[in-house]
C-alpha cells in the first residue's frame, strides 16, 4: 500500500475486503487515516504469514484497510509512471503519488439516488389510489423521494411501502457529464500543403498507437498548433484521451478559446488555482473517459487518464515546465516518459527547441517535423539591434529615440506597439546616494525591488516586504534612496510621458492575478482597444495577437548575466518567442533589440534569425566537457541554518565523492542564491558522461551522509540552471 508520505516504500496491510493493485483506500496510519493506493498484493498469504516479492510479513503484526473508496483505481500505466518519476528523481514514491491523489478523494460526493419501477407484477398486492398514483408516475428513469412525492401526490411513506413490496427500487441518478465531447470534425481548417503533410504523419503515429517522439518544429505562426490540433483529432477518432500541457495557465484561455472553435466543445483545464469542486470532478472525468482532451500544467501528467492515446508538449523548451520545489521534475522529460508508459506518441512543439531536444533529433531518438513558412502568407518580423552606446536613451530614461520614433508611427499607422521587460515592479535596485547601502533582503543574498504602485520593497524570491524608507537605514541621510533601473512599471511610467495619447495596457503577474484577468487583457488587445502593451515574459507566451506589428525590447542583454551555462540559450527562446508576437497577420512585424552587447552570439542570432547556427555553436562548447545534454548532470543543494553548518556537510560530501572514469563533481560552492529564505546554501554538481546513470551514484554517494540538525541536502536531477 502506497501512502501519500515519504516512506521509503510501500507499506503493508491486511485487507478485509477484496482488493486490486490501484484500488483507492483510507488506511489507519498513526492516530489517523489516510488515503492509500493498493500497489501490489501478497502473492501468497497463509495461516500466518503474508509473503510479497522479496519480504514475508507475519499477519498478527498487520492492520486493516478502513474502507475502499468509491473511485476508478489508478490505471496501471499511472503507477508505473509514479514509480518512474520516483527512482528518478530520487524521491519517495509516496511523495509522487500525493501528486496524483492531491484532491480530496474522501470526500467525493454521495451518488445521488432515485427511485424506479422493477418489472415485478402487481399481482395480489394491495393497490391503494396513493400507490396506484405512484405507480402511475414513476419509470425507469430514477427520480427521487421528494420529485417522485410531488408528482404523484403521495407521501414518502407510500414510496416506502412500494419499495418494500418490490415495485420500486433505489437506483442512482446519472448526472449530466460536465464534460462536453469535442467533434474532432467540428471547425477542421483547409490546411496548407506543407501543414497537410506534416499533420499527415502525426496522425499516422497516432493511429499507430505506439510510443514515439516528434519534434513538431516551426517558426512562430507557422500553424503548429493547427497542425496538432489535427493529432487531436485524429486520437479522438481512435477513442482515445489526449493531454496538451502548456507552459502556463496563463496562456490556456487564448487555448481554449481556438480548441473551442477547432473543436466545438470546451477541453477539461487542469491546473494548480482549480476550485476543490472543479478539480475532483476534472479528476473523476480523466478517470472515467468522459474527459477526453485535458490542456493543463506538468500537474496533469499525473491525472489517471483511462485511456491515454497522445501527448502535446507546447512551447518545450519553457523552463517552466521545470518544477524546483518538493518533486523536482521536468514536465517535458516527464510527458515523454508518460506517452512511453501509455504506450502513445508524444509531439513536442516549439519554435526554438531545446538543445535537450535537437540532441534527441540528431540522435536519431526522436522524430523531427518542420513547418517552414508563416501561414496566409505573413513574413518573419524584421528583428534589429539599437545599440545602446551609441544610440543612448535621454539620462534618466531607459528608451532610446530610435525606439521611441518607431512606437510613434506605429500607433500613427493605427497599429499595435509592445515593449518588452522580463522584470516586474519598479526598479531592482534601490541605493543610498550619500553612502553607496543597498537595500538588500534580510531572509536572501538578493535585492529588494521596488513596487512602486504599492509603496514597497519587496523580496521576489522569499516575499519579504518592508515600506520603502524616506531616509537611508545606514547612513540617515535624508531622501538620499534613488532607484536604479528599470522594472516595468518604471518603463509604463516613461511611456505615459513620452506617448500621452498611447492607450497602454500592461501585463505581469502583478497586474493578471487570474486566468480571467488575462482572458480579458488579451480580449482588449485583439479587440483594439488598447495600442501600447508593456509587459514581463507573460507577454512573450504563444499569443496571437493580428495587429501587432513592433516589437521594442527594453533589455536584450538582462538574461545573460549570471554566468550561468544555459543563459544564452534561454534568452535566445525568449527573445525569439518575443519577436515572434509581431506582425502575424497582413502587415508585417518588426523587431527593436536594446543591446549595449551588439556583437554577443545571441544578438547576432536573432537579428539574421539563424537559430540553427547558433544552437551549433552552443552544442559545440558543452559537447567537449560533457555538459547537458552531452551528459548528465545533477545539482546537490547543500543547505542550513548558518553558513558553516552548511560549509560543513558541504565538505563532508565532498570528501565522500565517487571516484571513477566518467564521472566528475564540481564544487562546493556557493548556491547561485548563497542564501535563501534565511538558509545558506552549497551547491555540488555531479556530472557524467552520458551512459552513466547519476541515480545509482548518488544513492551509494549519498548512503552514509546524515544531514544534523537543520541541515539538508536537496538533489535536482537535470537541473535547468548550471
Ligand atoms: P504557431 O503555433 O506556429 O505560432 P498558430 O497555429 O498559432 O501558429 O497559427 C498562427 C495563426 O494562423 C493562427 O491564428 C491560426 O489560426 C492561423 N492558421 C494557421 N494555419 C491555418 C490554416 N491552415 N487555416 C487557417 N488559419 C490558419
Ligand atoms: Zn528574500
């Protein structure tokens, strides 16, 4: 039995009832009960003694399982997931199975019950008018005591009495499925000959029923999501359910909204912010079949899908997809494992894959598509570089005039503007002009940033917020706190300046608290009603917005500080992505790239739009050291109270490292946030060539290692950053 909670493995109970691996159960642990999956049963159990593969268990020392729940049991494909995910990640498989099993499955609501007449004869039983009018009313169709009382006039008594003589029996009332079907041929679009040939061949996987991965490649607006859309379609020809995760919820209204009009019937949205209500009916729907296409977050991966028969990653390289906290896991890397398990192909989509993924590719492990052009005859945005040295912005401001002119006959042309700044609140620095003091968060080795709007500086790794002070904490000098930088709401600030007549709307998670916030923000942008959009990375999302023809990036060189491995190529999917709003529809886009870096790879990549040579270049620095994806890599978080808690398990790892050809740690060294929420942090990474698996070695690594006191050690498997 597994339970929800970091056991080493499954636990074992006596079971009064009969059971099945993947039945659902509560199960008395400690004082109190909890839900519990059957992971396998004792294969032979005698008088005494219950015997499972490798362990034997005298009885006496059992307790019982409680009750079963009334709910499908977890598919087996779901379990072996479970499991997977598990020896992955180096994690307790209860702790994935809470994943699964994180709604409230106890509380699952009653099945409503209704009354129906049996076939049984009337014969020499008493008739009374009451009865008769009972009888009169009720079918086959079950209504219940009240409906039933009122539509034959009678009391509940005499329902009673019927059913006692055995002319009525209880059966339950079938709820409409809150799941409406989609129509696989509902809005299918006339589709390119390019489109066609591509979808051609996905649907063929599909049908084929076999796991299989493709890399669904193509440049932005190219109509890949139509062209899935097909795949979709096709499995739901077969029968089968299908699951798309998206990067972020964010983006699933636009989804939803063109699955919708694809498909004539809404898809289930699985996602972290459901209602209770939603989300144990969502997971029943998934269970039972009557949820055919779920679009959701990585947390849908571990929904009990009952037939799975396709997985979409959309947007695969978002280092969203990443789970940093408790079960650290790789949505996309996750997702494939899963299409394996179900015995299903697996589309991954983007337009700026992953090296992860081009590696695949070449490889010669993952199937590749490609669509090459715009759709209806759209151009690529025309992207190029405003260089910062010699083209600066006014002192004091952050947008260069050549920027500013181009917004201006932009919104004189009637068309739509966006600026990009992948940095929320006010400034990200705030200093004493007197004495050099930087507020810094007292909980992180961060700075505090500036949210201007709510009069605070707040800490956007662990929270913290103070008001801002009017006098320098360290030197009390007066007013002497200048901001420096820009976060987005200080670019908004300029921009209302510089453009008075500019309708300016701005997107980040500070001001689109909810799906519906955003579905409205997106409405007004593809309705016209705003020209001006200023927005953090929620902007750089798959949107199709029609009459967006510039794009301005305030900051093209923010990402690539950090000396952190991968930086160049997230800020290359991100800029791209971002460039890849602009001018989707008729007119064409163009692309401004405030850089005082001009001449930096990533730069030159966008600018000649030559993603391949730069993904080239980038595979041949970490192909030599064995860096991902050319190796494995995992990151070991060394973390406690003080720092020298936290130097010293450090060191003691360090000392315990494996030693053997292939295999090579780096570090300790400082986390790249030394501290964190009020905890020093260490950080090892462990690397080895790519036929060496990094699970074994760390579970012999870390075998004799026992973290004292507040001190821990947290390991990422696949870390995103190095
Ligand atoms: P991508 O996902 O590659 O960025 P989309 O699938 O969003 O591209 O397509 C871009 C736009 O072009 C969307 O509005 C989409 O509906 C439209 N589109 C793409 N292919 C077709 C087609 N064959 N027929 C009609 N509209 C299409
Ligand atoms: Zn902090």
């Amino acid at each position: 039995m597994l339970v929800p909670l970091p056991f080493p493995g499954p636990l074992d109970y006596l079971a009064p009832m009969p059971l099945q691996p993947g039945d659902l159960v509560a199960v008395p642990l400690g004082k109190r009960d909890t839900v519990g999956c059957v992971w396998d049963t004792a294969s032979t159990v005698s008088a005494d003694f219950a015997t499972a593969p490798g362990r034997e268990v005298p009885l006496s020392r059992l307790r019982p399982v409680v009750e079963k729940l009334d709910v499908r049991p977890l598919p087996g494909s779901l379990r072996r997931f479970i499991d997977w995910v598990a020896a992955y990640t180096l994690t307790p498989p209860g702790l994935v199975l809470a994943m699964a099993t994180r709604i409230h499955l106890k509380d699952a609501p009653k099945p409503s019950l209704g009354w129906v007449r049996t076939d049984q004869p009337e014969d020499g039983l008493r008739v009374t008018p009451a009865r008769r009018a009972v009888l009169d009313v009720a079918s086959s169709t079950p209504m219940t005591t009240s409906d039933l009382a009122a539509a034959s006039g009678a009391s509940s008594a005499v329902i009673r009495g019927l059913a006692a003589a055995g002319l009525l029996r209880e059966a339950v009332i079938s709820v409409a499925a809150p799941f409406a079907t989609p129509d696989p041929g509902h809005g299918a679009p006339k589709l390119s000959e390019e489109q066609a040939d591509v979808a051609q061949q996905l649907c063929r996987l599909v049908k084929d029923h076999r796991f299989d991965v493709t890399l669904l490649e193509g440049v932005t607006g190219s109509g890949k999501t139509e062209v899935y859309f097909e795949a979709v379609a096709a499995c739901l020809a077969e029968g089968k359910q299908v699951l798309v995760l998206l990067p972020e919820i964010a983006l699933s209204a636009q989804w939803t909204d063109r699955f919708i009009r694809r498909f004539g019937a809404e898809p289930a949205v699985w996602h972290s912010d459901l209602g209770a209500k939603r989300r144990r009916e969502t997971w029943r729907a998934v269970a039972d079949g009557t949820a055919r296409v779920v679009v959701g977050a990585r947390s849908a991966l571990f929904l009990p899908f009952e037939d799975l028969g396709l997985v979409v990653v959309d947007e695969e390289h978002e280092s969203a997809f990443k789970q940093e906290e408790g079960v650290m896991y790789h949505g996309r890397d996750m997702a494939v494992v899963r299409a394996r398990l179900a015995h299903a192909p697996a589309i991954l989509v983007s337009a700026t894959p992953s090296l992860e993924t081009l590696a695949n590719v070449e490889g010669g492990r993952y199937r590749h598509e490609l669509l090459t052009a715009r759709h209806g005859g759209a151009t690529m945005p025309d992207v190029s570089l405003v260089d910062m040295r010699s083209d600066p912005p006014e002192r004091g401001l952050f947008l260069s005039p050549v920027l500013c002119n181009a917004i201006d006959e932009t919104l004189k042309n009637g068309e739509q503007a966006m600026l990009f700044l992948n940095r929320r609140g006010y400034a990200p620095l705030t200093l004493c002009r007197a004495c050099g003091h930087r507020m810094q968060c007292p909980n992180c080795s961060t700075w505090l940033v500036e949210h201007r709007a709510r009069g605070i500086l707040t800490c956007h790794h662990c929270g913290h917020t103070e008001s801002i002070p009017s006098d320098c904490p360290q030197c009390h000098a007066e007013h002497s706190l200048v901001p420096i930088g820009p976060g987005i709401e200080r670019i908004t600030e300029e921009a209302k300046l510089r453009f008075p007549d500019a309708k300016i709307l701005v997107m980040s998670s500070d001001t689109l608290g909810s799906p519906a916030a955003t579905a409205e923000a997106v409405r007004k942008i593809t309705d016209g009603e705003v020209n001006l959009i200023i927005g953090t990375q929620i902007v750089a999302k798959g949107w199709h917005f029609p009459k967006l023809t510039l794009v301005g990036v305030v900051d093209a060189d923010l990402g690539l500080g950090g000396g952190d491995l991968r930086a160049a190529e997230r800020t290359v999917q991100l800029l791209h992505q971002v460039a890849g709003r602009a001018g989707r529809a008729e007119r064409p886009g163009r692309v401004l790239l405030q850089s005082y870096v001009g001449e930096h790879p990533v730069m030159t990549a966008l600018v000649s739009n030559d993603f391949q040579t730069f993904m080239e270049q980038e595979a041949e620095q970490r192909r030599p050291s064995f860096w991902p994806p050319y190796g494995r890599l995992a990151a070991l978080i060394v973390s406690a109270a003080t720092a020298d808690a936290a130097d010293a398990l450090a060191k003691e790892i360090a000392f315990a490292a494996p030693e053997r050809e292939g295999v090579q740690v780096l570090g300790p060294a400082p986390a790249p946030l030394a501290v964190l929420r009020g905890r020093h942090r260490r950080r090892l990474l462990l690397r080895t060539m790519r036929g060496i698996a990094v699970q074994p070695i760390l579970r012999d690594w870390l075998k004799d290692i026992k973290p004292k006191g507040s001190a821990k050690i947290d390991v990422d498997i696949d870390p995103i950053s190095f």
